[in-house]
C-alpha cells in the first residue's frame, strides 16, 4: 500500500471518530428528551432508569435476588446515595471491574441510540427533499416516489432502533442487579 493510502485510511478513520463523537453529542440530549415521554417512564412515576424501577419493586420478604440487591448496594455503596446515583454507581462499578455483561449492554444501548437518530435524520432529508423536489426547489435524481419510499424506510426503521434500545435499557437493569448479585454480593459471603 502506498504513502498516500495510509495517509487517506487515517484520515477517514480521524474523521469517522469525529463524526463519531458529534453523533453522541447531539444524540443523547435528544435521546434523554424522548425516552423520559415513553409510557413506561410515565407509568413509573417518571424514574428515569428502569434499574431505580426494578430496585422499587422489591418484595418486603427479602428473598429476592433484587431485595438482596438493594440491600447490598446501600450496604456496599453509601446508603444516601438516590436512585439516579445508585444506577451510575453501580454501572460503574460493574464498568471498572470488567464485572458481567455491563460492557456489551452499554455498547449496543449506545450504537442502538446512534442508529435511530441518523436513521431519523436520514428520513427526514429524504422527505424534505422529496417536498423540495415536488415544488421544483431541488432536482433529485430520484423520483418524488422513490424519496418518499426511501424516507418512510429510514424512519421505520429508525422506530424499530429506538423501540430496541429502550429494550437493552430495560435488560441492562435486569443484568446490572443479577452480574452485581452474582460478581460482588455472592462473593462476600
């Protein structure tokens, strides 16, 4: 491979991370907008993480694997901590440790938000161009069909994205408090 190959494949790969970080940046705002309108959020009492939802449901009884949970993370962790701190604490104590499936859950949760909004994105500059096109502002090359078409996949797909990654949201909870019961309160004692 030539000098100007490499120099061209380390550029792409410098702008693609770039590209990469802008996405995050202006996705995640964005996504945090959304998700707290989801009907589970609402019905929830607006918590905004499903992992504060699972530790709030826990039987009184105390055999439960997410009552032995919630226990332990006050015992491990400071017990003034809220909810919302109690989750982060937690994702990175899981994080850190290389403890369970947190690494792996959170990569697909972040590609999964990534991939809904440039597929939201995608969709709608296929129909604005497709109304530029019809009003004759903008020539495409493509048919106003075809640009409608191609616009009403890209947002579907963006919908079934998004509906995947409130999923792995609501999994990651689920596999925070078992790999946290299995990895740290198991090993206790």
């Amino acid at each position: 491979m030539s000098d100007a190959g490499v120099l061209q494949g380390a550029i792409i790969l410098i702008i693609s991370y770039v590209l990469g970080h802008l996405t995050q940046a202006v996705a995640s705002p964005i996504d945090e907008w959304f998700i707290r309108r989801e009907p589970f959020y609402a019905e929830n009492a607006g918590l905004p993480y499903p992992f504060e939802h699972k530790l709030n449901q826990v039987d009184t009884d105390g055999g439960s694997v997410t009552h032995k949970v919630k226990t332990g993370l006050d015992e491990f962790f400071d017990p003034g901590l809220s909810g919302y701190e109690l989750f982060f604490a937690t994702q990175s104590y899981l994080w850190n440790n290389d403890i369970g499936r947190m690494r792996r859950f959170q990569t697909l949760y972040t590609l999964f938000r990534s991939l809904y909004f440039l597929l939201v994105v995608g969709g709608v500059l296929h129909w604005v161009g497709l109304i530029a096109s019809v009003c004759g502002v903008y020539q495409s090359t493509w048919s106003p069909i075809e640009l409608g078409i191609l616009g009403g996949i890209l947002l579907i797909l963006a919908g079934i994205m998004y509906r995947r990654r409130v999923r792995f949201h609501k999994e990651m909870a689920k596999m925070m408090i078992f790999d946290f019961y299995a990895n740290v309160l198991s090993q206790d004692g």
